[in-house]
C-alpha cells in the first residue's frame, strides 16, 4: 500500500501508458525519462520557472509540482500533443514572426500559458497577458515580443470566435 | 535536485486520512505547490505520503448559518471563480489572484496553503482579518479553532501530527462589511515583501472592529491590533504611528527591515483608503 514503486495507467497525448513508477518521480521527469516527451523541460524544479508546464485533465500545473504516481486515472497534455493537434498553431506561428522566443527553453510553456489563457479570455489586455504569464519565466526577449504574439493571437481568433457565436446562435 | 524515496498512498476517506497519519514520518499531500517543491529541494523527507485529493467531501463551497465554509481541498482556481466567495467573502476574492501564478492556482488548494503556513503567505492573513474559524479532524473526532488561535510560529500551527484540517469557515460579509488588500511583491504571484489584508464594519462615516492582518513581516501572519484601535479611533495618521509599536520585522533576503516598515506603512495608507471609500 505504502510501496515506493506503483501501478499507474493514464493517457499520455491521447495514448494509453500502463507502467511502473517511483513514488518520488516527478510527471514531468517521468514525461521525459520514460516516455521521451522532452519537450517539457526541467527548469528549477520548484514551481517557479515554469518551464515543465503540461496539461493535466484539461489545466495547466507544473510538471515538477506534481507526482507521476499522482497522475493514474488522469489525462495529459504535453506540448508534443498539443502541438500535433493544430490547436495552437497560430501562436507558434505569432511566435515566430515576432522573435517571441530565441533559445526555446521557455517557448513550449510559454505557449501552454497562452493559451490556456486565450481560451478562457477572449481578448485579453495586455496586462492580463503579463499576469497570466507571470509564472512563465524567459530569459532571453525581456517579453515584450511575447506579449505582442499573444495580443495578435488574441485579436486574430476574435472575429473566428464572434463569426462561431453568430452561427450558434442561428 | 530530485525527492529522496518516500512511499506513498492513496487516502480513501477522511479516516483513512487519520489512520494513515499514525504512520511514522508521514505527510499530507493536497495540491502538493509547496511541499512537492520542498521535497525537490530535500527540505522535506518524510518516509509516506498521504495523497488526501481523492477524499470525497473536501471540496465545496457553501453558504451556511451566516458562514461561507470552504472545504480544505478546494482549489485557488475554484475560488478564483466562485461566485459566493465573490460575493460573500470579497477578502478571499481580492487575494486570489495574488496567490501564485495560473498554473499554481489550478493545483494548489486553499487549506494546503492555510496549513503550510508560510508567513509570507495571503490566506493566513485574510483568515486573522476576517476572523475565520478552522475546523480541524483528528483521532479525537473534530474541533474548531478560532484563526487567531491557530497560527502558532514559524510554519507551526494548532495541527497536531495526526490532525487533517477539513473546512475553513468565514463570516458572511453583509452590507456593512469593509474589506481591503494590498501587497508588494517582486513579481506578479511571488510571495509578498510585505502584505497587508484587513476588514472593518462601517458606522456611518467611520470604521469599528477594524481587523489588520500583516505577511511578510514576522514568523506568522500578524495582527497590527494597536494601529486596529487607532484606525477605528483616531485616524490613518495616528494608526501610522501605532504601526511603529505594532511591528517589528526582520531583515530577511529580500528586504532590510527598515524597508519592510516603510512598506508596511505605505501599504496601512492604500488599505485605510480602501476600507473609507467603499461603499455599500
């Protein structure tokens, strides 16, 4: 009961993973040692940085905040999955066109982050990016570009969204 | 740096919960945003963990006999967007999004943080200011300990080693009820430098029962009772001066003493401001 290896079964990207794992592994290092999902990185390692950032049953944790063990029954999202859905490649493009990013260590995060956010506030200012993207750390564009990425995102999506409600509501 | 081994179970219930914790060495893990990180770092080696997220019952917000009672294992993010904390515990409401970042507030639970009790934490301020009651299960059956009674020390409460806080219970704001809060933090969702939660009643145009609970400047949350009086008294400029004899913070990493008072102060004037320009 009290073991320190254990049985988990969950959906890693739409996939089934039954296995074994340690108590004290971590889901982001069991996401990357074990399965090789290493895009999510590993950054502090104590909830600050934000870098391990995946989806568990549909929100946005930290990877290093949370145990694999913890994970059986539940549903992950990395940013392998997320990224292969199409679901976010408008903002990988914004990213892009806007040097959103340079080295890359925060980029799949920070696009966690963002659009968690998109998806709950259609058009955020841009303070309330600074603020949803606060646990985000980046050390190379000083985040301006970031920001700028997310609004064009935000403000893009907009008419799709309004054109969607208009149909619904037909 | 990665946990030393630790075994781990999954609680069933809330006495599960209890019996477990008669294990040697053994902790809770509820949202886990302060003690995973703790025991990343092996500030924290316990020999079990006791993952309480599956125990039914934890996790609701209701509205009864003139309490807002929120259960333990309620999320930040639930809170966030609760309508009845919104509307019946406004404090909480204006704290949350002072509470970490998005992705902390989705795991991270209410009466983990109250439990922890880091002292530069919000949530164990806002209970001192609103005069929050904690209801706590133990091998003894249930108890309910005033906020002022619970925080103790230095991350120490009236938890005993075997006892699992289950509900926190705030008084129902009503037409009178004045809350305010401020903080100044290096970065959106850091812990504060310093941070200062209060709540008053209006008599017309002044203050009574005013409630000022400091973070940040102590070993606990803290109440600043001699500039509460002379708030309600005297005005926000002889509470200034009360402040001085009230507090007496330490230099720590991130700030100097001296800055710390001068913060507190700043901090006393934006929130007096609040709770005088409310309206009902």
């Amino acid at each position: 009961m009290s073991t320190l290896a254990h049985d988990i079964s969950l959906e890693v990207n739409g996939e089934r993973v039954d296995t074994r794992v340690d108590a004290r592994t971590t889901l982001v290092d069991f996401l990357r040692d074990a399965l090789g999902l290493t895009g999510s990185h590993v950054g502090c390692e104590h909830g600050v940085c934000g870098a391990c950032s995946v989806r568990v049953n549909g929100t946005v944790v930290r990877g290093c905040l949370m145990l694999a063990v913890q994970c059986d029954g539940m549903r992950i999202e990395t940013i392998e999955g997320v990224a292969d859905t199409g679901e976010i490649a408008d903002l990988e493009q914004a990213f892009i066109a806007r040097n959103a990013l340079q080295c890359g260590f925060c980029t799949p995060g920070m696009l966690l982050s963002a659009q968690e956010l998109l998806m709950s506030m259609p058009r955020p200012g841009r303070a309330e990016i600074r603020a949803h993207l606060s646990g985000n750390y980046c050390r190379c564009t000083g985040y301006q570009s970031i920001v700028d990425a997310v609004e064009a995102v935000a403000q893009a999506r907009a008419p799709r969204r309004s054109a969607a409600r208009e149909d619904a509501e037909k | 740096m990665k946990p030393a081994p630790f075994g781990y179970a999954k609680a069933r219930s809330l006495s599960h919960a209890i019996e477990l914790l008669g294990t040697d060495d053994a902790k809770l893990l509820a949202g886990g945003q302060s003690l995973i990180a703790a025991l990343n770092m092996r500030l924290s080696r316990p020999a079990l963990l006791i993952d309480i997220n599956s125990v039914a019952g934890l996790d609701t917000i209701e509205l009864a006999d003139g309490h807002v009672e929120i259960g333990a294992l309620v999320r930040h993010v639930q809170a966030e967007r609760s309508a009845q904390i919104a509307r019946h515990a406004p404090l909480i409401a204006s704290a949350m999004p002072h509470i970490g970042h998005p992705a902390i507030r989705n795991r991270g639970t209410l009466g983990g943080s109250i439990a922890y009790a880091d002292p530069a934490a919000e949530l164990p301020a806002c209970l001192l200011a609103l005069g929050a009651e904690l209801d706590i299960a133990g091998p003894g059956g249930e108890r309910r300990v005033s906020a002022d009674n619970f925080f103790r020390s230095l991350f120490e409460t009236a938890l005993g080693p075997r006892d699992v806080l289950i509900r926190i219970r705030i008084p129902a704001a009503d037409a009178n009820t004045r809350v305010a809060f401020s903080e100044f933090a290096r970065r959106q969702g850091d812990y504060a430098l310093v941070g200062l939660a209060a709540c008053a009643r209006a008599k017309g145009k002044h203050l009574e029962d005013v409630r000022l609970a400091y973070f940040g400047v102590g070993p606990t949350a803290l109440r600043a009772r001699r500039a509460e009086a002379a708030l309600a008294e005297r005005g926000h400029e002889e509470a200034m001066r009360a402040l001085r004899t009230d507090l007496q913070p330490d230099d720590d990493l991130h700030a100097p003493a001296a800055v710390k008072m001068h913060l507190a102060g700043v901090l006393l004037r934006r929130v007096a401001t609040q709770l005088l320009e409310q309206r009902a």
